[in-house]
C-alpha cells in the first residue's frame, strides 16, 4: 500500500484542482478520510484477523462496494458538506475508491478484493511500480520507508499534482468570463 500520507493525495488533487467553489472545504476534508479509511482495517491484525481473510487487510474495505457505502453516506450528509447530494456522491465515492485502485499498484501485499463482495479474490494491476509501505511505524522511518517515499513522489504525488493542474487550468477556462 502507498502510505496513509499518498492516499490523500488523490482528493486533494481534485480538490485543489476544481477549487472551492466545486469542492467545499467541508467536503475536501470528508473527501481524504474517505481516502485513508480503508486502512483501518490493519486493526484486525490486534483480533488475529489473517491477512488474506475478507476483513483482513486490503479486504472488504478496499472494495468498490465500500467506497459506494461512503458516497451514499456522504450524498446523505451533503447539506453539512456544503455542497449537492451529487457532488458528495461523486466526490467522496472517487476519493474512497482511488485506495483500493492506488494499492493495486503497489508491489507487495497480497492484491486487493475490488469487487467484494460478488468475489473475494484479490486483484492487483498489470503493472505495479508503486513500492509497497511497510505496515509498522518505525519501519516507515527507515531506509525501507525512504525508498517508499522517493516511489510514491514519483507515481503518486506528480501525477496528482500534473492532474490537479490540469483540473485547475480547465476551470479558469470553463469560469472565464467572455469578452464582448
């Protein structure tokens, strides 16, 4: 998995890309929690949860359904995101889903279950040159740690900063006011 830290790098691109006005702060900030949630399940490593179990690591929480489950609660709470049942759908439902798609990426681990709950297997992606973050935290600060942090500056934040700039050049474009 990228660490917690690149996970939000996905939301914050598209926030800091479409701006404020599309993307309220209320909602940015739902939006990168939506995108580290799911590595919450390394808890169930405390319950001797196995790894390669549905409720294990990269499990059900990385799926496309859970991602779903936080659209629709944020579509729900749009009125406190500031901002329309659509775009907290969207928004959040995006932000959610790039964990699972972004670990699927990454060189280690055991693939992730995408499509839980129609199919428990794992998936990873045909290519996958993200290096794999080491799960403890004094490990995170090693030269290991060092090495996944120089790969996900390279495959994760500068795309994420290339698309935010990107989103961001084509609002000014679409909100330019016409001259007569």
């Amino acid at each position: 998995m990228p660490t917690i830290l690149s996970h939000a790098a996905v939301p914050l691109a598209m926030g800091l890309g479409l701006g404020d006005r599309v993307i309220s702060r209320p909602l940015l900030a739902v939006g990168i929690l939506a995108s580290v949630l799911p590595d919450l399940d390394v808890v169930a490593f405390r319950f001797h949860v196995a790894y390669s179990n549905t409720l294990g690591h990269r499990g059900a929480s990385h799926s496309l359904a859970f991602a779903l489950l936080l659209a629709l609660l944020a579509m729900a709470c749009a009125r406190w995101l500031r901002t329309t049942p659509r775009s907290a759908f969207a928004f959040v439902g995006a932000s959610a889903a790039s964990h699972g798609l972004l670990d699927m990426l990454t060189n280690g681990g055991l693939g992730v279950a995408l499509w839980w709950p129609l199919s428990p297997q794992r998936f990873f992606a045909p290519w996958q040159g993200i290096e794999a973050s080491p799960l403890s935290l004094q490990r995170v600060f090693s030269a290991r740690g060092w090495a996944v942090f120089q790969s996900e500056l390279l495959w994760v934040w500068l795309p994420a900063a290339a698309c935010s700039l990107i989103l961001w050049a084509l609002q000014r474009a679409y909100l330019k006011p016409r001259s007569v």
